[in-house]
C-alpha cells in the first residue's frame, strides 16, 4: 500500500518484476521518452509510490501543477469518476 510516510525496500531496484517489465518495454514499445527511474509503479497515493516488487517511494518527480493534490486524491477521483460516467470524449466539442 502506497499510504506510508517512510521510504520502504523491500527488492533491489530494480527489483525482478521491474526488470522483467521494462526489459518487455524494451522489445515491444517505441521509445519516444527516457526512464530514468528503472522502476514500474504499481499504486500511487498521496506523494508516494508504490512499484511491482513492493518498494515504496517519495515521489519527487510529479509535477506540482498536475500532482498538487497528491496521487489518488478522493476528490478528484470523485469527480473523474462523476464525470466519467456522464461523457468520456469531449474533444471540446
């Protein structure tokens, strides 16, 4: 669970199930952007991050303006869903 307020290891990172999904990524997607956290993040709540082999971490790199109320904050997942279900593709049109 990715609500902690302490970095917690539990793999080396990359821990094995990173590994195996960025080496997959390697093979099968384009490569427009570089990572530079060879992780794969599973969960995200609040300023931590969660990844596939159950390390948990702060997250340093979300940007203030789309990440200022944290990962998975209830009320903006309230009002995503709320939306969600009334129309997905608005194009602004």
């Amino acid at each position: 669970m990715a609500m902690t307020r302490t970095i917690e290891l539990r793999a080396e990172i990359p821990g094995p199930r990173s590994r195996e999904i960025l080496e997959r990524k390697e093979r099968v997607v384009a490569e427009p952007l570089s990572v530079f956290l060879p992780v794969v993040v599973e969960e995200a709540r609040g300023a931590t991050l969660t990844d596939v082999d159950g390390n948990t971490f702060i997250d340093f790199t979300g940007g203030v303006g789309c990440l200022n109320v944290g990962h998975s904050n209830p009320q903006v997942v309230a009002a995503a869903q709320e939306q969600l279900s009334r129309f997905s593709h608005t194009d602004f049109t």
